[in-house]
C-alpha cells in the first residue's frame, strides 16, 4: 500500500483489535497497543493467554470474535499463524488487515485483498504514524 494508503486507513479507521497483545512493557505489540489508545482509537487486545486481564486497563479479550464490528486487526502472531487470523478478519467483516514488522503471509493478503479489504504487511502503524506526520489523534467523530 503507497503513503496516501496508508495515511487514509490509518486516518479512517476506528475500532482496531491487536491480535497478540502483551501485557509486558518490553513486548512491541504492548507499546503499539499503547500507542494506539494515545492516538484515540477504540483499540481492543485479543490475546486468550490474558483473557479478562488487564492491557493498559483494557480486558483482553479471548478472541477475535468478541471484538467484533471491527474495523481494523492488526497482527503480532508469527507469519505461519498470520493467516488464520487474517480468514477471521474477513469472516467477521473487518475493514483491513495490518501485519506487523516482519509478518509475512502473501496468499493471506491475497486472501484478504480479494474479499476486499485493505492490506499493510511487514509495517508497523506506530512507525507509520510518525514517517507520515499525522497529528497527535484522530479526529473524533470523523
């Protein structure tokens, strides 16, 4: 996906599940959970290890099917197990997929692409965020 892409998904979306979140402050899926919450989104940690406890005071969730209507799930898992959750995403209507750095599955893109849904692999939107200069949050409401 180009910047323009990237910049309008990340700018339209709302509710976001983050599939593989932790609970450690040393794990890049707990700082981008973070970072999403800071930005303004409705961000949701699926993680069944965490069920019910807390990630930055959000209850974890047991799967992906308890954060739906979703717009946006975004990916920690390896890239072997990327593709199940990538089939989720589409069965339960997300808007977009979005595999984090060095998630790589590209027939679950592909997947995901023909049943119409945006795409962003082996990218992080903490990353993005920052290279595009978008603002300190989302516009609420928008």
């Amino acid at each position: 996906m180009n910047d323009d892409g990237i910049r309008d998904l990340l700018l339209a979306t709302r509710r976001i599940a983050v599939v593989g979140a932790s609970d450690r402050p040393a794990r890049p899926s707990n700082g981008v959970f973070r970072f999403l919450l800071d930005r303004g989104y409705d961000a949701l940690p699926v993680n069944p290890a965490l069920a019910g406890r807390p990630v930055h005071g959000i209850p974890a969730l047991a799967a992906l099917d308890d954060a739906a209507p979703l717009d946006m799930v975004d990916i920690f898992r390896r890239s072997a197990e990327a593709g199940a959750v990538v089939d989720d995403a589409i069965r339960l209507g997300a808007r977009s997929v979005w595999l984090q750095l060095g998630v790589i599955d590209d027939a679950a893109a592909a997947r995901a692409r023909a049943a119409g849904l945006a795409v962003v692999m082996d990218r992080c939107p903490a990353i993005e965020w920052r290279r595009l200069g978008l603002p300190p949050r989302i516009m609420a409401g928008a």
